[in-house]
C-alpha cells in the first residue's frame, strides 16, 4: 500500500476530505484529487514547525473544491482547488497559503467586515494585514514581487484591517481585480 493510500485509508469516513458541492457541479478526476491531497498532506506536515499556526490550521476541515478559484475560508473549513494546488508544484506555497487561510480565522475577519464597502477590497485589506504576518513567521519570500499569488506592502506591516482598509479608502484604492 503506498504511503498515500495508507493516508487516506487514516481518513475514511472523515467529512476532512470530503468533495463540497461546487456551484457548476465540476467534478475532479481522481488522479488531479489524489496529488492535490499528496501536496496538501505534505503541507499540513510542513506547518507543525510552525507549532501556532500548524496546530490552528489541523482544527480546522481541509475540503477540495473547484468552485473557488485557489484558496478560501468559511472560518469553519479550509477550501482549495485541486486544479490550484497542483499548478503551484510546492508544498511551501501551499503551506503559506494554508496558513494564510488560518490566519483569517484567527483574525476573526468574518466578524470584522464593513457593511457597505466593497468585500473584494475588504478581502485585499484583510490580506494585507495577514501576510506581514507571514514574513514575520518565515516565509518572507511571498514579498517578492514576482509571487503574484500573495499582495504585501511592507507599509501596512504591523497595522490591523480596520487601519489598512481606513487607508485604503482615503486613497481611493479600487477594489483588485483578482481578488
């Protein structure tokens, strides 16, 4: 039995891995699935040297979804598209990425949105008050501007959502695109 199988064997039954209905009703082919979760699996690894954040993440549910086009959160589990975690190739990105998620639970940014301004620049504020975070915690290179998949600005470092999105706005910052 390879070490995968015998993984997922450990996971039978469990809702962890359980496929969520994705709008459009995409399935995925059990070989995307299957190396999807091998890179998730060596991520969730890869987080326990980072004990904080690795134990906050393993409490939360880890549930493939391609209606979402990366990572998201529900506060409650933790989604990824299989197609996404593939394309990254690396158990570093989708470590940070994890955590990342993580991060926004325990920011408890489901309960600290503004009514009346826009959630994709809500959401881009929160980002950029998690992931000085995440330099801070050792993964540092997500501030080369050559890793598109997370936004940092070394200005923000430090500052809460609330402050973040307060400047955001009196700079008239349009809402990201790819947000």
């Amino acid at each position: 039995m390879s070490s995968l199988a015998s993984i997922k064997k450990g996971f039978k039954g469990d809702v962890m891995f359980s496929l969520a209905p994705a709008p459009d009703n995409l399935s995925v082919p059990k070989d995307v699935l299957e190396e999807a979760l091998r890179i998730v699996l060596k991520s969730k690894l890869a987080l326990m040297k980072h004990r904080f954040f690795g134990s906050m993440a393993l409490t939360m549910q880890w549930v493939p979804h391609c209606g979402i086009e990366s990572y998201a959160t529900n506060y409650v589990s933790i989604m990824f598209n299989p197609y996404a975690v593939i394309s990254e190739k690396t158990t570093k990105m989708c470590a940070a990425s994890l955590c990342h998620e993580t991060l926004h639970k325990i920011m408890r940014h489901c309960i600290r949105s503004v009514p009346g301004v826009d959630p994709k620049l809500q959401n881009y504020a929160m980002d950029l008050a998690i992931n000085p975070i995440l330099v801070d915690e050792g993964w540092g290179w997500i501030r080369d501007t050559s890793v598109k998949e997370f936004v940092y600005e070394s200005k923000y470092h430090g500052w809460h959502f609330e402050k973040i999105l307060e400047d955001l706005l009196s700079n008239g910052t349009p809402p990201p695109i790819d947000q």
